[in-house]
C-alpha cells in the first residue's frame, strides 16, 4: 500500500521503511524552531535542570518576532532574555527584528522539502507549503527535544483537499484556504494532515502557498503539505540553497481519510467573522459592515506578493478618513523588496502607515492592539475574541485584496470592483 | 499526579480556545498577572472564584488554537484539577499530558451541569457525578502516555530517561 507525503516524511525521520497513519514512532527532529514569546525564557528552567545541553545547536533556530519592537517593560526582558540564550549557547541561528518567525525560517532556507520541523508556535504548520512536515508543539515538549533531539508523534491521517480551476481575478490562496476551513470546521481536520492538490494550487506562487499551509492549524490540523515541485525548488535557489532538492509526492494509492473536492473558478472573496475562524461567508454577506482599523501583514498575508496586491489597488487612491490602515511587512527582506518597488511610497501616500516586520498587532502583542467595541479587517489568520486585543473587540479576516478594499470605503468591501487590470499571482 | 480527580465543575461551551485560556496581551506578565486574566473574555467570574481543586467541563475543541503553555501554566495556578471535554485541539491535549494537567475526552459532556461534584479516574477512563448519582465512560489514557502520566508530566519523565535525579 502507498504512502502519503506525511508517513513519507515521517517514516525518514523515524529511520523505518514505512509508516502507517495511527502508528506512534520516535522521530528526529531536523529544525527545533523557538520564538522570544514561547521560547528560552519558558524553557530554561527544565533545561538546565536536566543538563542544559543542546542536541545540535545547529539545528535550533531561535527568532525574536512577538516582543519586537517591546511595547513594555516585560517584553524588553523577555527580548533581552532570548538574546543572551541565544549568545550563550553559540547558537549559529538568531533572528531577532526580521520579522515572524515562520517567514524568516522560510526565507533563509531552514525549511526544505522533506525536513521535520518542530516549532513552539501554532502556526510553524507554514512550513508545509514547501513541503515540510512541520508542527506545533509547547514550550515542555521543546524541552525534550532541544535535549534529545527527538520526540514521540503520532503518524496523521490525511484529508486530501483538492483545488481544481483558474482563480477569478480578485480571489486569491486566502479565499481559498477559508472557504476550505468553513467546509471542514474550525475542528475538522484535528489530529491530521491536509494536503492541498490540484490544478489551482499547483499554480499558486509559493508566496500564496505559504498561505494555506499557514491556517491548517486553524481547522485544527497537525500539519498542512503541498506536494513540493519545481516553484519550490526555484524559490530555494534564489534564496542562496544550493544542496540537492529532494522532490517527492504522495503514492497515487496512498490511503486518506476524506477527499474534499472545490471549483476554483466559482470561488468568491471570502471573510471570516467574529469570533471563528470557520464563521466564514462570502464578501457580499458582509459588505457595508462598518471598521475602525484595517491590518494588512503578518507571516499569513505580508509578502511581497500581498504588499503587490495591495498597491495596485491602493494606487492614486485614499484610505477613508476613519479608518487607519497599518501595514506590517512579513519579514525584512520583504520590506526591502517592497521598498525598492516602490510600493512602501504607494501605500504611504494613500494613508497607510508602514510598520515594522513582527507579530505585532496580529496576537494582541505590538503596534496596534484594538479597545473595547472597535472593529478589524485584518490579513491575519485567527479573529478569536480578545485576539487582536480588548474582548470587545470584533476581527474580521480577508484577503489583503479585500483588507485594503475595506479601507477605501471604511466598510467591508468587495475588492474585484476596484481590479481593473489582471493582477499577477 | 493522582489517578483519582473529585473536584467542582465549572462549565464551558465549545472551542474555549488559548487565547480565551490565556490572552496574548498579558502573556509577557509572570504567571500570578497572567492567572488573573484566565477566561475572562468569556467568564469574569472565573478567576476570582476558582478553587484549588476545581475542574473544568466543556463542549468541542477545547483549547483550540495557539501552542502557549502559559495556558496550561494559568490552570495549573488556578489548581485546576483535570479538564472534561468533548474533545481537545491537538497541541493542548499534548501540552497538558507534558505538564502533568489530567484531560480526559467523554463524548458527551452535556450530561454534566456547573457546580456538579465529578470524580474523575484517569486510567480507568471513568467519571462519577456524585451530584446526580450517575456515572459515564472517559477516554482512557493512551497507553504509551501512562509511564510519563505516572511520574508526573514530560520534565521528570525525561529526568528518568535521562538518568538525572
């Protein structure tokens, strides 16, 4: 019987020949993945308690994205506190004001195709959009495995979403990675892997890939994958990787769980409304819902290709006056690349303030944290209630398209009327 | 960790998730700052009348979500006994089994109203109601999870494994 790219990966990383989904196996982890909010400053105690030594410092990689810049005092120690355990064990991998993690590990070629990651975040589940096998875990897990270098996992079932169709202008990965949670449920997919297959998503760049496998999490899966391919390959390259590129894919007999199948062609702007990630309905449903801030960024939706997005349709145009429209850049490097196109400017010069690469406002965190009663649109990837701040606040999520359609009217809106020409995705 | 849980029920709904749990915006706080928010986007209440030895019932997908232990860290200073839900997300059931936090799954926990007096026994899988005088059927733990249950949590278990006292 064939094997999924999940029991693929794990059966590599377990040293067996097969693996079957159900079946609990040790495996090396080959990236230990830590952020300054749920990293050293939780870990250090059980660590040096138990040796405090590492497995392979090579192997660990520490990113300072959730207290950047520090908004307190506490944040400042939780930074500093991070930075030192990061000198002190030599690691050769700290980030720290590049911007969230799972962007960051991506861009400096951590993540490769066939690799298990292990991150004390949920969204370390991005990954898989290169085709990693990569997941959450918290702070005591990451214990053992900064030590060991191995963990316990249960090998996933699969659910097989497949994609088929050309996109309509307007509708992009987040469209379609929403719409896919609301069929499933917040809870659909809990304990398993989702893999995204098809015509649509063969054809996303991998700036759009990332965002499906970022929100598996949020239909409570393990893990999401996209079967890595030659856009993966030419993605790493131009990020300075120059090892052989294992390229590798599901059996065609491999066995999955459920087999969900969509019409991208007939896909809509989608938006997740208050408090779940799955209370997802079409853009018309909502439009004319009224907003005080628009959030365009985080490692879901601030890539170069969003910022691109969010420029052409912000050109020669003005924000609302109510709203402010914040944008944080995924990483540095994008920021840069941003800047260099010139978009930084566009975007200034239709209201925007750009913010600097972090988790930011995003968790409740940095830069923008909203009060009692006010409203987001945001391009993130969780709207629970209190998350982006006050528990009487209200986060819808969308697309960037949308987000920034969203702030020219100050009320939710539809982003196609505003895409004259054919948007490159 | 006791195998034998009997405790007070505070009840909760479906998908009590980590940042209801745990708000990000105290989560650089120490611990006691952090417990003091616990809940309260849903439940005001819940933080100033808690007692050591309170348990938790609720619906689908509890703790769904982010991967912050400081969920776990909250309950645990609030001395929540053991959780009872419908179902778990993923990364809190691991985190909890990690930090020595008993949870068990009952497939239908509605049976179960706040303030009822629950008994829990976490190998056996079983739950009394001493309120209702009823009794259900639990999850049992997984079996490859019980060694690490027995010595309390991942850290003293790796302790073991590891050979350091």
């Amino acid at each position: 019987m064939g094997m999924t790219m999940s029991e693929k990966i794990l059966a590599k990383a377990s040293g067996n020949a097969s693996v079957k989904a159900g079946e609990i196996v040790w495996v090396k982890v080959d990236i230990a993945l830590m952020h300054d909010l749920l990293g050293p400053w939780l870990v250090d105690g059980g660590f040096r308690r138990l040796g405090g030594k590492l497995f392979d410092s090579e192997k660990v990689v520490v990113v300072s994205d959730h207290c950047t810049p520090p908004a307190t005092v506490q944040q400042a120690d939780i930074l500093k506190f991070t930075r030192d355990w990061a000198r002190n064990h030599d690691l050769p991998y700290y980030y720290e004001f590049e911007g969230p993690c799972h962007q960051v590990i991506v861009e400096h070629g951590h993540v490769r195709p066939g690799r298990l990651i292990l991150g004390t975040d949920s969204h370390t589940c991005m990954a898989g959009g290169l085709g990693a096998f990569a997941t959450g875990i918290g702070s005591t897990e990451m214990i053992g495995v900064l030590l060991t270098g191995e963990t316990w996992l249960k090998v996933p079932e699969t659910i097989k979403v497949v994609w088929d169709g050309k996109l309509p202008e307007g509708v992009y990965a987040k469209d379609i990675v929403l719409n896919t949670i609301k069929e499933l449920g917040h809870a659909g997919a809990t304990y398993q892997t989702i893999e995204f297959s098809g015509s649509a998503i063969k054809e996303l760049s991998m700036d759009e890939r990332l965002v499906l496998s970022n929100m598996a999490v949020e239909a409570g899966a393990k893990t999401g994958l996209i079967e890595p391919d030659e856009t993966v390959v030419e993605y790493l390259r131009s990020k300075g990787v120059t090892d052989d590129i294992e390229l590798f894919a599901s059996d065609e007999d491999a066995v999955y769980s459920r087999l969900l199948h969509f019409d991208a062609s007939k896909l809509e702007p989608q938006v997740a409304c208050p408090h779940e990630v799955d209370n997802v309905h079409p853009v018309s449903v909502v439009e004319g819902k009224s907003v005080d801030q628009v959030y365009l960024g985080s490692c879901t939706n601030g890539r170069i290709n969003d910022l691109r997005i969010a420029a052409e349709i912000l050109k020669g145009r003005k924000i609302a006056k109510n709203v402010r429209c914040l944008v944080v850049p995924a990483s540095q490097h994008v920021w840069m690349q941003a800047n260099k196109e010139g978009i930084l400017t566009i975007l200034a010069e239709a209201g925007c303030i750009v913010n600097m690469p972090s988790c930011g406002a995003c968790g409740g965190f940095t830069s923008g944290v909203i009060g009692a009663g006010e409203v987001v649109m945001s391009s993130s990837n969780r709207n629970f209630r209190g998350r982006m701040g006050s528990s009487e606040g209200e986060v819808y999520l969308a697309s960037p398209a949308t987000v920034v359609a969203t702030a020219i009217e100050g009320k939710i809106a539809d982003p196609r009327k505003y895409l004259k020409r054919e948007v490159m995705h | 960790m006791s195998f034998i849980i009997r405790g007070r029920v505070w009840k909760y709904g479906d998908n009590i998730n980590t940042d209801i749990i745990s708000p990000g915006q105290y989560m650089s706080y120490p611990v006691e700052k952090q417990a003091e928010h616990a809940m309260e986007a849903i439940d005001a209440e819940f933080a100033k009348k808690v007692q050591p030895g309170d348990l938790i019932v609720a619906g689908n997908n509890f703790g769904s979500g982010s991967s912050r232990e400081t969920a776990q860290m909250v309950l645990k200073y609030h001395q929540i006994g053991a959780i009872v839900a419908n179902s778990f997300a993923r990364i809190f059931y691991r985190n909890s089994i990690n930090v020595g936090l008993p949870v068990v799954e009952m497939l239908d926990t509605s049976v179960i109203d706040e303030g009822d007096e629950i008994e829990i026994n976490l190998f056996e899988g079983k739950i009394i109601n001493h309120t209702k005088g009823e009794e259900y059927n639990g999850t049992k733990l997984p079996e490859h999870l019980i060694e690490m249950v027995k010595v309390g949590g991942l850290e003293p278990y790796l302790a073991k494994k590891l050979g350091i006292s």
